[in-house]
C-alpha cells in the first residue's frame, strides 16, 4: 500500500532488458536501481521502453506497459486486433505473441508454479513439458482463434458496450472481439447502445442454436427492449439478491459433449472454449480408467458433466455422487443425469457435503475446484478415501501446484499430467493432473 510519503511512480519510463514470464499474463524486468517490473506487452529476452502504471517508490514490485520496442523477439507478431495494447482492451494478455510462443510462455509458468509451490520438477509431475492447442486452434502466425463462446462486454457511461482495461472499470468500446465465437459475433451485441446496463454477457452454446443475453443494469435502471441480429433469450441479474430471473425465452441453453446434452441454465458455468468439455472428459477418462462396478464422486461438478462421463463407464453396478454448490447447477445436474439412476447429485460446498454423506471409500475422484483450489484440509479428505486415482481438473497452475503438495503431504503425487490452451491470447489454461498413492507402480 503507497503511503503519503512515497513517491508515485506512474508515468515514470525505464528501458529494461525483460526477463522471464510470470504468472498473471506479464513478464519480469528490472529498474537500474533493481525496483521489479510486472511489464504487460512485452516478451522475455526484449529490451523495450516501459511507462509505469501502478506503483510508488519504495514499493515491492511496479506495474507497467512496454510502450516502445527496442529489439524485439522473433516470437512476436503485430497484435491482430486493434483494441490490444498499452492502455487498451485488458481480455487479453498475449496478442504480440505468436501462437507456439503462447503455449511455451503457458508452459514456462506451470514450470515455475510447480517448482515454487510444490516443489515439483515437470518429470516429477510426469508432465512432458508442453500446453497443447484445442482441436481446430493451430492457427498461423498473426492470427486468432474465434473460441470464446461467452463474452461479459462492460458499457460505458453512453451505452456503449466493451471490455474493461486491465485492472481497471474504465471500458474500451469495440465493434469487434476477435477472439468471440462465430455465435456470440452474429448477436451484434457491439453495434446497439445499452442504455441504463452496467453488463451485457452474450451466450453462444456449442451444439445448437440457443444463444443467450444476460444483463446486468446499473442501480435503478430499466431493461432495454432487446432486438438483436438473431433469435436470443434475455435473462437479468437482481440487483437486490444478486439472482438471475428470465425475460423472454428459454431460461437455459443446451450445450453438447461427451455425447450427451446438456441443460446450462440462468448463464450457469460451462467450459468457455467450445472444445474444451471434450477435450477435459477425455483426458480424465483416459487417465482415470473406470472399471465397471467402480463408485466414483464428482465434486465441484457443475451441471455434471464429468460425472455423466463417469456413470456411463461404471455401468449399473456402480455409483456416482455429484457435489455442486450452486444450487441452479445442481438442479441442472439432476436433470441432465435423470436417465442415470446410478447417479445422485447433492447440493451444498463439498467440504459440508462430503464429511455427512458417510462415505469412507470410493475407487476415483474427479475435482474441478474453482480459481482458488480446493485447500489442505479438502485434500486430506479426499485421500483419507483412498482412491485407486484421483483426477485434478485446474484453471490455474498456482492452486494446482498448491493443491499437489498438499496431496503429497496425504500420500498421493501424480502419475501423469496434461496442459492445454483452451484459452489462446489470454494467460489462462487447463491442467489435468491423474493422482496415484505414492509408490504404487506406474
């Protein structure tokens, strides 16, 4: 926290030799007088100009834009969309890097988080070291993947809609996201004004038609009459409770993976890339093995989607127990999962759930906790149940590496991991760790 007396440092310029990339979308440098550098736009081994933009002297660590390029990496590309770069649109961190180069920088950063957090080597973690691309996203240098199926976009004081700056509520119109799927672009969200909304999220579920606006209005303001580009269903969050009511159409979208469809309603999560639930089904099935007979816990499971993969594979003589927070989602899940009396789904935080449902066994785990992780004592639970395997769905590699020391600490460490780039131009990516006892053979 700056205090009175220290002097800000915002505006203030320094040429810097980059260094390595860290976790949060951003690489490492050093003032002269050896202040760190978090500089956004900007690619290890550069030497660029940077304008500080958080920070005062005396500080830990400054924040700051590369505003000039001096000597440039071979990784980077001019930014295909006009609305990235210092002081611009903040949805995404890599733009200026080429596509091979996103996924190495990705890699770097699980490297790093594994060292420092779990005291993990990739071999260790039986990772080989790579962030693979999601089907259909190897694209050539310059370009840009359309995959982001959900886009929140801010509105500015004139109704105008667009995405917040980094770290900031100030919003950068735009006429065009280039990383929004094809169904969120053909809403032409951009091209009307949003008088009186503080949000507008645009849905474009994979596997049918069903799109979907939630809007958010400021204190007191009144819903707009919504006339896109093609048919949607409107939803609106309460400002009093916080709560999602329908408007017109359909509460719900239908999503479709693994072979199943699924119900996702009030603008309820579901994996954003729209390969993303195949790809992650997939490579928890096939690190998992379900045995016929097998009982299985889904936790933080969502509208079910990994526990309907699992019910499918343990056949009628095993069961599946779902844990789910949110209480639409849970309600979800029951519906989607109804043909399947081998699964229940009960609603509540796992670290309630868990301890009263009385089980003290189960063969696989699949987890998919949010940003944060699941924490120490939930892991300590989980391997007091000895499963053969356990499956860790993460978003973020530092709650990962956090959560896999904790496991060491209960007797379980990986047997094999896998990281994807289910999220291309931004810091974000998915890993799935497969979790054994410690000494069983591999």
């Amino acid at each position: 926290m700056q205090t009175e007396s220290e002097k800000s440092l915002v505006g203030e310029e320094y040429e810097v030799e980059v260094g390595p990339v860290a976790h949060g979308g951003h690489c490492i440098a050093r003032t002269d007088e050896g202040q760190v550098l978090f500089v956004r736009h900007a690619l290890p081994g550069e030497r660029v100009t940077v304008r500080v933009t958080e920070g005062a002297e005396g500080a830990r660590f400054l924040r700051a834009d590369a505003v000039e390029i001096h000597t440039p990496s071979k990784d980077r590309v001019e930014a295909p969309c006009p609305f990235s770069g210092p002081g611009k649109c903040g949805g995404c961190d890599w733009q200026h890097a080429a596509p091979g180069a996103q996924r190495r920088l990705k890699g770097a950063v699980i490297t790093e988080q594994l060292a420092r957090l779990a005291g993990l080597t990739p071999e260790e973690a039986r990772w080989d070291g790579t962030v693979a691309p999601a089907p259909g996203d190897k694209v050539a240098k310059g370009e840009v993947p359309a995959w982001r199926t959900r886009v929140q976009y801010a509105v500015d004081a004139d109704g105008h809609a667009g995405l917040r700056k980094h770290r900031s509520h100030d919003v950068q119109p735009v006429d065009h996201c280039l990383i929004a799927a094809p169904g969120v672009t053909e809403l032409g969200i951009e091209k009307r004004t949003w008088p009186q909304m503080a949000t507008v999220e645009a849905i474009a579920a994979t596997g049918s038609n069903d799109r979907q606006v939630v809007l958010t209005p400021r204190p007191g303001g009144r819903l707009p009459i919504v006339e896109l580009d093609k048919p949607v269903s409107v939803l609106r969050v309460d400002e009093k409770d916080g709560g999602v009511h329908r408007v017109h159409g359909r509460p719900f979208v239908r999503e479709r993976a693994a072979d199943r469809t699924w119900r996702v309603g009030n603008g309820g999560f579901w994996q954003v890339h729209p390969k993303a639930a195949d790809v992650l089904v997939e490579a928890v099935m096939r690190g998992l093995m379900p045995k016929k007979g097998d009982t299985a816990l889904d936790l933080y499971c969502g509208v079910g989607l990994f526990a309907g993969a699992l019910a499918e594979r343990v056949g009628d003589k095993g069961a599946v127990l779902g844990v789910e927070s949110g209480k639409r989602a849970a309600e979800d899940a029951r519906h989607n999962l109804a043909d399947l009396d081998r699964v229940r789904i009960e609603h509540g935080k796992v670290e309630q759930i868990l301890p009263r449902t009385g089980i003290t066994t189960a063969d696989l785990i699949v987890l998919d906790p949010p940003r944060a992780g699941a924490g120490r004592k939930t892991v300590a639970h989980l391997a007091s149940l000895t499963p053969r395997r356990i499956a860790y769905v993460a978003c973020d590699p530092a709650a990962l590496a956090r959560d896999l020391a904790y496991f060491r600490e209960a007797g379980y460490v990986p047997r094999r991991m896998q990281a994807f780039d289910l999220f291309p131009m931004t810091h974000h990516v998915e890993c799935v760790a497969i979790l054994e006892k410690a000494g069983k053979g591999v």
